[in-house]
C-alpha cells in the first residue's frame, strides 16, 4: 500500500535562527515547496519539531542557541558538566570522546555562541562521532535550557509563539493533520511540560482549531509504569488533566526502542495514560516488527522511524566547510532506517530475520537511552510511590 503519512521535521534551530516575530525565509520557502507536494499527492503530513539532546550550544541540536544564551548564559562555550541527581546515572563525562577537551577551557570556547557551534566545535564534533549521546540531554547547560522553555515566562512565551508561528505558516496546507511540539523532551519537570504543551496548544488551535496536537512525557517513551497514573499523575496538575480530558485534538505520542522489553507492558502503560487522560495515541517512533504488531492489535496509530539523512556535514562527507558549504548535521546517529519497512508476521525480535537490518539494528541500539535513562525515571517514580504512601495515610 505503501505510505500514507509522512513525519515532517520542522526543527527550531533552522527555522527560526533569530529571537522575533517571523520565521527565516529559507525556511519558509522550503516548507512550502514540501507541502505544496504533499498537498497534490494526498500524503498526510504531522509537523515533529525535532531535536536530539535539546539543542546546539550543548553539543545536540534542536534548540536554538539564542534559547540556550538566555536560558544560562555565563555557561555557553563552556565546559559541559552534569548536576545532581542526573550525574548518579547520565553523567556528560561517560559520553565517548568527553576527553578529546576534557577540562580544556580554549577548546570548549571556541565558537562560543555560534548558532552551528554543535557543528564547529571539535569536543562537539569528537563526542558526535557516529552515535547518539543521550547523557548530552543531562548537562547543567541542557537541562537549564529545557527549564527555560518549560517555565512560565520568556522562554516558554517564546516557545508558544513559535509554535503559533508554525501554524500560521502551514494554515493553507490541507495535508498538515497534526503537530508534535518537541520530540523526546529531556526534562523529568513534567508539571512545566504539560502546562507548556496546554499553551502550545491553544495558541495553535487558535489558528487552526483542528489541528491534532502532541503532548509527550519524559523523552516520549512508553515507560511510565501504568500504576503511576493512579496517583495523581505525579507532578501534572489536575486542571492539565481535566484539559487533556475535555480536548479535542491532543492525542498522546510516544516511542518505542526495546524498554521496556516486553511490547505487552509498553501497550499497558500506553493505555493506562489513553484511558486515564481520554486520549488517543500515536507511536511515532519505532524500528522493529514486535512493537509495529503490537499497535497493529491494540488498535494503536503507528509511524515507522526513517531518519532521513539528508545531510553532507562531517567526516563521511569530507569535512566540508560549515555552513558554507553543507546543510543538516549529520550527527547524533543519523542515517538509520529503511523507508521500504515492511513487517510480516513472521519477523519477530529474535527470530531469524527478526525485522530489523543490521543498520537498524546499529540505530536502535544508539537511540536505546533508556535502559540508563529509566534509572532516572526510577528516581522519579519512587518520587511517586513516596507521594502515594503519604497520600494513603492522610486518607
């Protein structure tokens, strides 16, 4: 049958190079030669604004440097480090390659404040090389960046009308069905992450009133145990609760990279949140057969991973010079996937011919933060447990 839908990346860092009230031109003119596309071919497009490890000035990209200036500026071009309780478990110092710069002030300076500093920059460079660097996610940097934009204020505000802006842009595009604000956010601040995605939400319907939109847990995994639903959703306030409830276009997204192992565990919990929030899911992110059979049972909307790897920067392109001469990054595991996926119901996760290729295979295992990750939602959840037992004995 082939695709019907294609996942759009619409990611901030290059749309939006500048604080202000517009969107870059470039930017613009390719997003709608893209969607004039999709348009007369009938594909249906959801907009990911999309990010690895939050954003340039902490050697991921996503955010733009201007958000990570004002977030903590006395940190940009510094060494990147890790505070608690994240460095228990994500330390930047285990990232591969951390010790290319090590403690070398001058290295880490160099291209201090540059919007592609992600790219010039030869720690970022040594600690990109080849893979994904979820303990990128945890730096003091990172993390005061996703505080920035998830706190009510300046950051969150320019968040909002980024989003709002993005709306705007796409309000004549038919195919344009959905908008996913953040791809796996990295914060455990889930309180400031729903109340961003409740704003973000109602600016964009504001322009578009049916345009479906994302709300995303801590890195949009399926891994919140089904049981923490029952206790007041931790740190989530009643009346995001009650607006999730009464929305009509949030839908909740998530992916899926082997945690947890069990696909049966992962289609609870998923549901435990679709029933308790009264939403309906999207996995839209995901490589093996396992988990496409099993949203495939639960009635679950699916859209398989295929990173695009359009992109010409770095070593396995010469090293041609940034920007000048390039486009895209090239890093944080680029270039997985397969955009002829298919998934018979013999490909199974450890059968013969499971499902997935070599490459993908690579990938996943890249894009598979979580088994160290979870230690922090672990942290968080016992957060949680704690949280219930104190409420149990006020009862």
């Amino acid at each position: 049958m082939g695709w019907n839908t294609i996942r759009l990346g619409i990611t901030w860092a290059g749309a939006q190079t500048e604080a202000g009230d517009a969107l870059n031109a470039d930017f613009l003119r390719r997003l709608h030669a893209i969607l004039d596309m999709t348009d007369a071919s009938g594909l249906n497009v959801f907009l990911d604004n999309h990010g690895d490890m939050v954003g340039s000035a902490n050697c991921g990209n996503g955010l733009p440097m201007w958000i990570s200036q004002a977030a903590s500026p006395k940190k940009i071009g510094k060494q990147l480090t890790t505070g608690l309780p994240y460095s228990l478990v994500m330390d930047v110092k285990d990232v591969g390659n951390y010790d290319h710069c090590g403690s070398n002030a001058d290295m880490w300076a160099a291209h201090s404040g540059d919007p592609n500093y992600n790219l010039l920059n030869e720690c970022c460079v040594a600690m990109n090389a080849g893979s994904n660097q979820p303990n990128l996610a945890f730096s003091e940097l990172a993390q005061d960046t996703m505080n920035y934009i998830q706190k009510k204020g300046a950051g969150r505000d320019a968040f909002v009308k980024y989003m709002r802006l993005i709306a705007e842009a796409v309000a004549d595009h038919p195919s344009v069905f959905a908008l996913e604000p953040m791809n796996e956010p990295m914060s455990i601040k889930r309180g400031d992450m729903f109340d961003t995605w409740r704003a973000i939400t109602e600016s964009v319907n504001a322009v578009i009133p049916d345009l479906a939109v994302a709300v995303a847990d801590v890195g949009e995994g399926g891994i919140i145990p089904s049981w923490l639903t029952k206790i007041d959703n931790v740190d989530i306030s009643h009346d995001d609760i009650k607006w999730m409830q009464a929305s009509k276009t949030t839908f909740y997204a998530w992916h899926w990279y082997g945690n947890p192992s069990s696909t049966a565990d992962t289609i609870q919990n998923v549901k435990a949140i679709m029933k308790d929030w009264d939403v309906p899911s999207l996995l839209t992110e995901f490589m093996s057969c396992d988990i496409w059979h099993a949203v495939e049972d639960a009635g679950i909307g699916y859209s398989y991973w295929h990173y695009s790897a359009y992109c010409n920067t770095g070593a396995n392109f010469g090293n041609k010079k940034v920007p000048d001469e390039t486009f895209g990054a090239c890093i944080l595991g680029w270039g997985g996937g397969n955009p002829s996926k298919t998934c018979p119901r013999t490909a199974l996760r450890g059968a013969e011919g499971d499902g997935l290729s070599e490459r993908e295979k690579s990938f996943e295992k890249e894009k598979a933060i979580f088994p160290s990750y979870s230690e922090i939602v672990d942290i968080w959840s016992q957060h949680g447990k704690e949280r219930s037992a104190e409420l149990l004995s006020l009862a």
